[in-house]
C-alpha cells in the first residue's frame, strides 16, 4: 500500500475512530486502526469487538493495499508532522514508512487478515432522522443510563419506534429521562431496541447540526450512518422495564419554572453539597420555589426564584452536578 494524504484530512479521519480503541485488552490488534487504501479513498476503521467505527478520507493511492497501525502512535505522529502532505508506504510485512518533509518514522503493524471482520447491513429495519433531533434526544436522556454492570439491560439507551413516534428512555433505576419525537416510519418497522452507553457517546461526539442519519437495525446489531462516518453496535439484550408504568397518567399539580433559571440556581446551591450530604432540596410554596443544600462539614445554601401554578409539597433532587 503506496499513498499521499492531507495531514488534516487525515488527522480528521483518525479522530473520528480512535476514541474507541480501547486502553486495556488482551488482544493486541484491538490497539489498531483498520487501514484500507483503493483508488482515491483510504478507509480507517477501529473496534472494540461491541462498537466500530468506519469512516474513509481522500487520498491519492499508487499502490492499493491494506494493513492496521497502532491507533494512538500513529495519531501523534501525524499531529506532529510539519509537512501538510503525508507519504505513506506500507510493505509486505505490514511495515509502514511516513515521510513528510525530513522527517520519516517507521512504524510496525499487523495484518489486516487479524482484524476483526467489518459488518455488512442487508436487510432489517431502517429510520432516516436529522440528525440535530436525534442528537437532541441523547443528549438529554443519555446521562441518565446505568453504570452498573449488574443491571446490563440499564447500561445503555432505548430507543423505541412505535405509533409513529421515536421514545428515547435512559434510567439508572432511580432517575429517568424520556423523550419522544414525532417520526415518518411504516408500522412494519416498529421496534424497540438498547444501545449501550458508549456507541451513545460515539455518536454524541459525532453527529451535526445538519444533515441526516440513517438508522439500520437487525435482531442484535444497529449502524448509524452519516457524513461519511458509520457506527456499528451490538444491541444489549434483555427485557427494557416497562418506563410507562413510572410515568403518572394524571398530574394534578404543575409548577412551571424558567429553565435557565432552574439550572443555574441548582448548580450555584450545588456547590456546597458534600460526599456525605449529596442532595438539592426543592420546597415548593405559593408562587415560590427555594433550593437549598445543608451539608454540616461545609455549610449550607439557599435561593429562591419565582415558580407559577404550584402546589405545597417538597421534593430532593439527588445527584445535582
């Protein structure tokens, strides 16, 4: 494998799969970018044997090949790099020799036949969303997923398409959140899937303002497709708790509060909150909400803001940062 390649554009590419090359395995190979050069295009891809991803940049290829270099290595090596084109040239013993100006680094890989195989989707159910929804969505439900191994099914985000409508659940056992968005699907596509928590943060770190993603959806595994860049997950399995049964069908009391407001005056009281007292206090009186936190080895803290339709009851919010 012979090519030039941008530095950036290829600084672009590696970024986008390195965050999922793991820190700790057993399996070497697993510490290295897929690499596979064919006419104009060099395809990267990473995995941690749950979570791919694949994306491909320009390249001006002279000899098509493939190889797999060490993920991270190779990412500060081409960010040091002064040169703006970058030669690469990858042997038959999967040996790879960057030059790039009067600097050259040889770097010793391992054959693309030991990487883990790239999934195909044919078939199974398919969404189209804009990907600013969908990325709305997680990011105001992801946070709070479970972290606990002994409740897999909690340890990533469902997302249920049914009744034209797209729900996404997150909840540890003990928060929730939900979120649900119209969307145009047939009712053969119906379906309720999980996807763990970290193809999530994949996809939170990628997914734009414009454009949008193609969602695809087999009995264990889902890809996510969009500018130039695929995610593939295996699904958790397991049985999602039924989240309707938590959500009360009828709400006599409402309070309608300034958003901002609410956040802002929840992360000033937090600051006093402690190890040993890690609690919010919201008290709710006529017209008038007032947040406070005690914690007896640091002090206490206390503001109040407006609050409209309340009723006279107190809550505890766990958990405020």
């Amino acid at each position: 494998m012979k090519l030039v390649v941008n530095k950036d554009v290829m600084l672009e590419g590696l970024q986008k799969v390195q965050s999922i090359v793991g820190s700790r395995t057993t399996l070497p190979i697993l510490y290295n970018v897929f690499m596979k050069a064919d006419k104009e295009s060099l395809v990267l891809a990473a995995t941690d044997l749950e979570v791919s991803v694949r994306t491909s940049v320009e390249a001006k290829v002279t000899r098509a090949g493939g190889t797999t270099l060490p993920a991270r290595r190779l990412f500060s090596i081409f960010r040091e790099l002064p040169a703006a084109e970058i030669e690469m040239d990858v042997d038959d013993k999967d040996t790879a020799t960057i030059r790039a100006g009067s600097s050259v680094f040889k770097i010793i890989g391992i054959s693309e036949d030991e990487f883990p195989p790239l999934s195909s989707f044919q078939g199974g159910r398919q969404y189209v969303l804009e990907q600013e929804t969908f990325r709305r969505m997680l990011a105001c439900t992801h946070f709070a997923a479970s972290s606990d191994e002994s409740r897999y099914i909690l340890n990533g985000v469902l997302l249920s398409f049914r009744g034209g409508k797209l729900t996404v659940v997150a909840t540890d056992g003990r928060r929730m959140a939900h979120f649900e968005q119209d969307v145009e699907m047939g009712k053969d596509t119906e379906g309720d899937w999980v996807v763990p928590s970290k193809a999530v943060n994949e996809l939170l770190k990628n997914l734009g303002d414009k454009g949008t993603v193609k969602i695809h959806v087999t009995e264990n595994q889902a890809a996510f497709e969009f500018d130039n860049l695929l995610v593939i997950t295996k699904l958790l399995e397991g049985t999602y708790p039924n989240f309707k049964q938590v959500i009360p069908a009828h709400c006599e009391e409402r309070v309608s509060l300034e958003r901002e407001g609410l956040l802002n005056a929840i992360r000033r009281v937090a600051l006093l909150v402690s190890d040993k007292s890690n609690s919010v206090t919201l008290s709710f009186s006529k017209n008038k909400l007032l947040i406070s936190a005690v914690s007896p080895e640091v002090g206490e803290a206390t503001e109040s803001m407006p609050a409209r339709d309340s009723g006279n009851h107190s809550a505890v919010s766990r958990d405020p940062a």
